[in-house]
C-alpha cells in the first residue's frame, strides 16, 4: 500500500519504518529541512532500540523515502498518517496547530480520495476538527473530493517502539467511514496475524481511549510512590508490598514500581490535557490532579532525602548522579526527574557531575552553559570527590556494578536509589550506606 507520514519524529518516523518493514511504500514528509536531510543520509535523529537498522534497510530497499515536499507526498498516499508534534500549551492543553496546518497541506494538495489518519495523541473531537479543517480548505478551492478521517493512536513505549508495533497489544480504529476501516484494516493485517486485536469504534471513543491508558499508568505510579512514604514511616518493604499486591490478576504486575516520578513526552502531557479538557467540560478530574501533584513532590524526593541526611552547608560540595534519561533505552529528557534534581541542586550550592549511558548530547543541549553541572564520559569518573550518588534512572548497567569502587571513590560511601536497584542487605554487605525508595535505610 502507499502510505504518507507528516511528521518525522518518534511517532511519526516509528510508523513509517514499520510499515514500510512490511512491504509498504511508505513517504515521509517533513517541515523540518536539516531533519530530512540527515534521515536521507541515514542519520536517525532519534534513539530508539532498532530504529536506525529499520529505517536504513527499508530506505536502502526503496521502500521508505523522506521529502519536504507536501505536494509530492500527498499525491502519494491514499493513507496519510499525521505524526507530528502536540505539545503542552501553557494552560496544559494539547498545541494542536501542528496538527491542523498537516490537515490544511493535504488539503490543499490531494486530487482523489484520501483516508486522513490522526497518529498523534490528540484531545477528544480532533477528528471533527481536522474534517472540517479539509471540507473548509477544499471549498476554498472550489473542489469536492472524498475523504476520510481516522482516529488511530499510538500505544508506543519509548525504548521498545519497534517490538509495540510489530506486536500490538491492541489496535484501535475510530472511524465510521466503511472504505476507510477496510483499508485500515488491511494495512494492519500483518501485525494481527495470531488473533484479531483489532477494535473498531467511533474517533471520539478513539481518541479518549488513549488519554485514558496513559492516565491509567501514571496514575498507578503516583500510588505506588505515594504507598512507598507511607511504607517508610510505618516500617514495611515497598517491593514486598508490590509483589503482593502485583500478584491479585485483577491488579497484575505492571507500573507498580516506586521511584522518582515519571517523565518523557507522554504522561505529564496527556495527564495535563486531559484534565484541561475535562474542566473546559466542566468535569472535575479530582484523582488524576492528585496525581499530577504526586508526581511532581516525588522528582524531588531524592533531594529531601540528600538534605536531611547531610544537613548543613551543602554550598560547593559534588554530588554524583547516574541517569539522565527519563527513563532505560531512551535519550529522552523531557520532563525528566533528573533535570528536576539537577536544579534543587544548583540552588543549593551544590555541583552535580553526572552520567548517563545514552542522554549525554542531549543533557549537554539542555544544561548548556550552567555553571556547576559537570557531565563525564564514564559511570565510575562522576563518583570521585562527591559527597554520595544519587540513581536516578534503572539503566542495566547500574544494575551490578563495582560495588567496592562505588565505597571507594565517594568521599563517604553513601547511595540514594530513586529506582530500588539494589537489595539493602547487600549494600550493607558492602559497607554501603544506602537510601532507597519505600524501603529502610541500611
């Protein structure tokens, strides 16, 4: 099939790689010159496990093409996907302009019929939206064309975005438009081989479908981490309430890990749009507005504890962090929890050297030029002179290290854990002083 993608970032360029994996032809547009220019020299400009061998096979294959060109590439999809970007307004709502300007250019541009297909995650009526952005645009031009709008959202996990659309959980269809659910459906027929995982609903049920799985896991996280200060004072094990809980089927086992918050470009987004736009509704969202304010307490959970157990003057003294990235596998820093640390830091007086297996150029563009953050090229450099180590981020190789140099280089052997990587027994083994999250101090 010929497939368009406007919008060439991780949505946009995760979708057009995977179906074009598949047999597709699939082209690629984008706003963004420098962009396409290096995805044409095979530069991805985005980590993402596998991505970059995906994206290189297929364009090598001819299958997949990057362009600037709108008009080109609307004339050769009949599905057009858009993938582009709807960040935070600064109300909280979803920035839609981006969307609805794709929606302009594949009007202005398509001759015959076209199935117009919402990827990114958008608020509830979008599909209306962009119907009537298209109808407003092709009567400007004195045209009438058939078209078709679909709610198709993304359920991706940065880190495993190739293995999430190869082998979806669900895919969802929102769409009245019969040729349009066909045509969709054939589409995904090879990644809905073993069974049918296909939904078919209406766009608005669609759309709030996955604002509402996003709320639903960073609403598990903030109760998780809320749990965990209550399991400190009263003495229990957060991992062993975890376990217990995670075992009840009607629970199960998955976001039930405390830590510092969640981050990255999707639950703090929808979370806050979801609630702006139940509000403009006049639907009060009191559960996930404590959620949001749960998460927000937990970023800096690693400070207070750094700050009650050092106490004093902490002006000028190094503090060692490992993990920058919201989270493993990604290079990824929006909304970060380590960028949250990072400034309590600064404005107590300390001075941060940090590491991180993949988000260094990426820290280096957002820390540029802030005095008293140092970034070095090695996990074990950044503990020399510090004061003690904050984890911040569960990336695999923190997960056994060199325990007796962790003791060795810091000035005094002392570990908070924002992700509970470590037994507390074996820490103590090692002459560790060791803070974690939800669990005693050792």
């Amino acid at each position: 099939m010929k497939v368009t993608v406007f919008g060439s970032g991780y949505v946009g360029l995760v979708t057009g790689a995977c179906l074009a994996q598949m047999g597709n032809h699939v082209v690629c547009v984008d706003v963004d010159a420098r962009k396409i220019e290096r995805l044409q020299q095979g530069d991805i400009p985005i980590h993402e496990p596998g991505l970059d061998g995906l994206v290189k096979a297929n364009a090598a294959a001819g299958r997949l093409q990057f362009t600037t060109d709108a008009a080109a590439a609307v004339a050769h999809g009949t599905l057009i996907f858009i993938g582009v970007g709807t960040p935070p307004d600064e109300d909280g709502s979803a920035d839609m302009r981006y969307v609805l300007a794709a929606a302009r250019t594949i009007a202005q541009h398509m001759s015959d019929y076209k199935v117009i297909v919402d990827k990114s995650t958008v608020p509830v009526g979008t599909a209306d939206s962009v119907r009537s952005e298209v109808a407003a645009t092709l009567q400007a031009r004195d045209v009438e064309l058939p078209f078709a709008v679909v709610s198709n959202p993304e359920f991706l996990k940065e880190g495993a975005a190739i293995e999430d659309f190869m082998k979806p959980d669900r895919i969802i269809i929102g769409a009245d438009d019969e040729q349009a659910v066909l045509l969709m459906r054939a589409l995904y027929a090879p990644f809905n081989r073993n069974s049918d995982r296909v939904l078919v609903m209406d766009a608005r049920s669609a759309e709030l479908t996955k604002y509402a799985a996003n709320a639903m896991l960073a609403t598990r996280i903030s109760f998780m981490n809320e749990l965990a200060r209550l399991a400190e004072r009263v003495g229990a094990d957060i991992e062993k309430v975890r376990r217990g809980i995670g075992s009840d089927p009607r629970i199960g086992t998955s976001f039930l890990y405390a830590g510092v918050g969640y981050g990255g470009s999707c639950f703090p987004k929808d979370v806050k749009a979801l609630i702006h736009d139940a509000t403009r509704q006049g639907v009060e969202l009191g559960v996930l507005r404590a959620v949001q304010a749960a998460n927000d307490s937990q970023k800096g959970l690693l400070v207070d504890k750094l700050v009650a157990r050092l106490g004093g003057e902490l002006a000028g003294k190094k503090i060692a962090l490992w993990g920058l990235a919201f989270k493993p596998n990604t290079d990824d820093m929006r909304e970060a929890p380590s960028l949250v640390l990072i400034e309590r830091l600064l404005t107590l007086g300390i001075k941060v050297r940090a590491y991180d297996p993949v988000a260094m150029s990426e820290a280096a563009r957002l820390l540029q030029g802030r005095a008293g953050v140092e970034l070095l090229p090695q996990a074990m450099d950044v503990l020399d002179g510090s004061e003690a180590l904050l984890i911040v981020t569960e990336w695999n190789e923190f997960r056994t290290p060199d325990f007796e140099a962790i003791r060795s280089r810091l000035r005094q052997p002392l570990v908070f854990d924002g992700r509970n990587l470590y037994e507390p027994a074996l820490m103590k083994a090692f002459g560790i002083e060791y803070h974690s999250v939800g669990r005693a101090s050792v």
